[in-house]
C-alpha cells in the first residue's frame, strides 16, 4: 500500500505567472518577508510574490536607511524565505553597491543570489544607468524586476522620501527609463511613491507588469512591507500605507499577560507541566 502524500501541492507562481497576470487584468499582490515563519505565513495566506527587500535593514535590524545591507546579509534572509515560500514567487533586492560597479561584478552578485539562496528572480534599483547590466544579468537566464521612482538606496542623492517625478521632465524621463528596462529585459517593474496618474500612463505603456507602492491604483500589482501592514511598526505612518491588523497591540497585550501570568506563579499551570 503506497504511503504517497497525494495532497495538492499549490502551483508554483513564476515570472511567467505574473507576466500573464497583467495580461489576464488580475492584480498581483506582493509583501516582503526576511525569515522563514513569516514567509510561511504570508505564502500560505496565498501572496503571489514575496520580495526579500533590503528594506530588512530598517525593519531587521533598525537601521536608518537601506543603505548598510550587504550581500551575505541578503543572501541569510533570502535562504530563510525560500524555505518558508511554496507557492509565492521569491524576489531578492540586490544591496546597495553590489551592481552599482561593474556589470559583472552585478552579474556575479545576482547569480550568487540564485545559487547561495535559492532566490527566483533579483530585484534592482535604478534607470538609464542600469540597463545595460539588466540586460547582461538577464542574458544569463536570471529574472530581473526593476525599480523606478523613490529608489531607497539613492537616498543621499535624494535627501527626501517625498513623492518623485512631480516635475515633467523628470516624469518624462521615467517612463523612458521604464521603457528602457523592459528592452532590456525586465520581466517586471516596481513603481514607488510617484504620482498616480504617471503611474497609470507608465503602466498603460508598458507589455510587462507594474508593481505599485504610493502609485496608485491603476498600476498591475501592489506591494507593502509586511511588518507596515499588520501593524508592527506604529512610527511608520505614510499615506499610501494601510494597515490591516494591530499587531504591535496585540503582541503588547501578550507579553504583558505572560508576564503577569509568570510573576503571579499562573502560568505554567499543572497542564502545562511533566509528572
């Protein structure tokens, strides 16, 4: 008698999956995730992508900006979600200088990224300066999804986590740079804290899929950080952020509880303990 698990396994989402996904009109929701437990979670849950983003050095490990990740670093986390991710598609950001320098010092970065992690695609920041080494990383069989608009790590060249491409001419240069990722490649693009309307025009533009954050409605996809959205980091209040749970409440309450429980000699009670 076979002992084979005949249970469905849930079918795996791939660049392929969400390329189609625009052209189906069906919207694609994307979280990050930086261990093993939440991604389980957030794929059981059903996401489609989950995006190991560099943002984990403000949400892991406090820092300020994007900008100190390195790529063993990134390398952990993206082990760590691949693990927990069944069905959802792993993205993994490419840190801060790691393919800024050489298009085959980028290359190398992203294949370790595929190797070492086990990641499904990279995720890189950046236009016109970038294209020719998207086009090299994905000459060599590795998914690229781009990044246009607030870019994290160019946070010093910025100075301000305002909106971008307010202006026509950097409006305009956007959609050709978003333009010039797809020639070269991209399977998809991220859109972060641009105005709404450019975003529809860039996504209208576009054969491959936009992934919004602060873009509106009309891009193909959303993306939040998980740990915005459930709620875990109260300090973090910007517009286009909604939150769907009150986790840093919830959490609280515990701890509280199980403190009392401990120091009132309740917990742990006879149930809760070996003869």
């Amino acid at each position: 008698m076979s002992t084979q698990d005949t249970s469905e396994k849930p079918k795996k989402v791939t660049t392929q999956t969400v390329v189609d996904m625009k052209g189906d009109n069906e919207k694609i929701s994307m979280l990050t995730a930086y261990d093993y437990t939440m991604a389980r979670i957030v794929d059981r849950a059903g996401i489609d992508v989950l995006l190991v983003g560099d943002s984990a050095g403000n949400v892991m490990a406090g820092h300020e900006t994007t900008v100190p990740m390195t790529m063993e670093q990134m390398i952990y986390h993206t082990s760590c979600v691949v693990r927990g991710a069944e069905r959802a598609l792993v993205i993994a950001d490419l840190p801060f200088m790691s393919f800024q320098v050489t298009a085959n010092e980028a290359l190398t970065n992203a294949g370790r990224m595929m190797k070492e992690a086990g990641a499904h695609g990279i995720k890189m920041e950046g236009g016109k300066p970038v294209v020719d080494t998207v086009a090299k990383i994905v000459e060599a069989g590795i998914p690229v999804m781009g990044h246009l608009g607030l870019t994290p790590q160019s946070i010093y060249q910025f100075g301000t986590y305002q909106v971008r491409a307010k202006e026509e001419s950097e409006a305009q240069q956007l959609l050709e740079d978003a333009k010039a990722l797809e020639q070269a490649g991209c399977f998809s693009l991220v859109l972060e804290k641009i105005p709404a309307p450019l975003a529809a025009k860039v996504t209208s533009e576009l054969s491959i899929p936009t992934i919004g954050i602060g873009a509106g409605a009309e891009c193909d996809g959303q993306v939040l950080v998980t740990h915005d959205m459930l709620g875990l980091n109260k300090e973090f209040k910007p517009r286009f952020l909604r939150r769907y749970a009150d986790m840093d409440s919830t959490m609280t309450e515990a701890v509280q509880q199980y403190i009392s429980d401990v120091k009132t000699g309740d917990f742990p009670n006879k149930d809760e303990q070996y003869e």
